[in-house]
C-alpha cells in the first residue's frame, strides 16, 4: 500500500475533499453545521492529501494563527486506512511546510476526555503518539456537550 502512497499540497477541490472524507467519518464528525463550516473555510487554508493511486484517502488543513503558530483545522482519514501511519504522514509534511516557513509551534482542537468517547480516545491517543501535549481544556468553544481539549507541539 504504501509504495503507492502520495502526500502532497494541493490548491484545488479542497472543500469536496474535505466533504467526501468528512462525512465518511460520523463517529468523528456527526454535525452537520461543523462539517459545512469546515468544507467552507478549508478553500483558504494550507491542506495536503494522501492518495493512493487516484483515490484521496485523507487530508490535513491548517489555520495560520500569527507568524509562531499554527493548527490542524481538521484533519480526517477515510475510517479502512486508519491505523496505517496516514494520519502520521499527514501531520509530518504539515509540519515540514511550517518548519520552512519558521513556525515554532503546532495545536490542535479535540475533544476532551471528560466527555467519554472511545472514537476520540483513539484521536488523543494519536495525537500523544505524535509528541502533542494536552494543555487545558474549554468547556464552551463548540458547546457544553462537547468541551475542547487544547494540545499542542513545539515544532
């Protein structure tokens, strides 16, 4: 699988990416409203796929917060190439892009472990994996059902 593996910037198409692997994902991304927000806004932020072959199986995008930091806006793997180090290859050419360009750091928003959710128990887990640490928490950045867990990695 992997020799056929592709992960590059792209330019183009970026919102039907976004929603075709989004909504394959419902454990992950099961509002609506948050999957429209991210199919709008990911058009003007840095994304990258992973392909194989001519199928996109996954994307990362990034919001440029200031000239030090950056975070992964959303990212999504389709749910048969998980555990397969795409979502790893993802966030490494994410931050080979910001090293070029002088970023010192990279977050990302999840969701906290005082709301129980085992899909999520494997994205923070992945995100440990890859020398994120959790910082603190938010309990009204999405909703009160849904706190955020901050975690961030000095790049």
């Amino acid at each position: 699988m992997s020799s056929n593996l592709i992960i590059k910037q792209v330019y183009k198409n970026k919102s039907e990416i976004c929603s075709d692997i989004l909504r394959s994902l419902p454990q992950w991304f099961g509002i609506e409203s948050a999957i429209k927000t991210y199919i709008k806004q990911v058009k003007n932020k840095p994304t990258f796929i992973a392909k194989i072959d001519d199928n996109i199986i996954g994307f990362i995008s990034l919001h440029l917060h200031n000239k030090y930091s950056a975070e992964i806006y959303v990212m999504g793997i389709k749910k048969e190439f998980h555990k397969k180090g795409i979502g790893k290859k993802l966030t490494q050419k994410a931050i080979a892009y910001l090293k070029q360009k002088n970023y010192k750091f990279l977050s990302v928003k999840t969701l906290s472990p005082s709301k129980k959710n085992k899909a999520y128990e494997q994205t923070r887990k992945f995100y440990k994996a890859l020398g994120f640490y959790p910082i603190e928490e938010f309990k009204n950045i999405w909703d009160e059902n849904n706190p955020c867990l901050l975690m961030i990695k000095a790049i």
